[in-house]
C-alpha cells in the first residue's frame, strides 16, 4: 500500500485552487496537472507500507491531533520546483505556526513507531501540476489568498486503477475543538 498523511479540503477552496491550475494551464500548455479531488497539502509521505501497518499510522494520527486544535491556513502564494524531467508547479501555504507544530508532532509521533519519513525541511504546499516544460508568471497564479479552516488530517491510499492516479481516504483523525 502506498500511504501519506494529507490535508483535503472543502469545495471552496478546492474552486479557487483550480482556478489557479487552469491559469497556470493556459500559460505553460502540456503537463500532468493535478485532478481536483487529487489536490491536498502532505503531511508526511509513508511510501509503500503492508496493511499490518495501519494501526501503529492511525495511533500516532491519532497522538498528534489529541495536540492539535483546529486552525486557519492560507494559501497566498505560488511557485515551481525545478526538476530535469519537466518542473512542479505548486501553491504555498503563508506561515502557519499551528501548521508547523502539527507536522512535527505528526513526525515525531511516526517515527517514534518506527516509520522512516524523508529527511527534508517541510515545505507546506499544494501541487498543481508535475512535468511541467512550460513558462508562467507564479505572481498571476493567485488572484487573492485562499483562506482555508483545518479540523483534521488524512491517512490516503494512493493507487493507478487503469494509469489514474487516485487518492482514497482510510481514515480521519479530527482535532479538538
């Protein structure tokens, strides 16, 4: 099974952030854009993982929303990762400290299960699109910031059924309110 741990969001901001996909379409032409109800903020990628698993990732989901109240996020911002194989347009999420600490308890909660999670400074974003050979003006992406309220996180499955890459919820761990 291939896990990560995400953020989803509502129909409101799931429309403003195809907005700016279909802005950043109509300047950079082909790529391999990002589906709407593929669209989310990682939390903590897991890779592939046996189902046995399952339980030790919905304990620490768990451990780390006891933590955690809900929180305002926005989306103010937009960018692209460089990469040989065509660049990764994305959408920044502006400085968060609930944000933050809530990755990091989420982190500290897996690894202390054993889980191995990459090694990289945790960059909050969503992305729009991968392989991307075109150019776009990233300050044209976003017309206004996307406010965004969290109560939760996510464990996603992430399969091809037929060459499509889908995302299907396993489980929700609420934060208190």
């Amino acid at each position: 099974m291939r896990l990560f741990i995400a953020i989803n969001f509502g129909d409101t901001a799931l429309d403003a952030f195809e907005a700016a996909r279909e802005r950043l379409r109509a300047q950079a032409g082909r790529a391999n854009y990002s589906r709407r109800e593929n669209l989310h903020l990682t939390l903590a990628f897991l890779g592939e993982l046996p189902s046995s698993r399952l339980p030790d990732i919905e304990a620490a989901m768990k451990a780390a929303a006891a933590g955690a109240g809900e929180f305002s996020l926005s989306f103010d911002h937009a960018g692209r990762f460089r990469r040989e194989g065509g660049d990764i347009w994305w959408l920044g999420a502006a400085d968060c400290p609930a944000l933050t600490a809530l990755q990091s308890r989420l982190a500290s909660e897996l690894k202390s299960r054993g889980f191995a999670l990459e090694d990289r400074r945790f960059s909050p974003h969503l992305t729009l699109a991968r392989r991307v050979f075109g150019t776009a003006d990233a300050a044209s992406l976003l017309d206004r910031p996307v406010p965004c309220r969290v109560s939760g996180m996510s464990l996603m499955l992430s399969e091809r059924p037929e060459g499509k890459l889908t995302y299907t919820e396993l489980f929700y761990a609420a934060f208190a309110r």
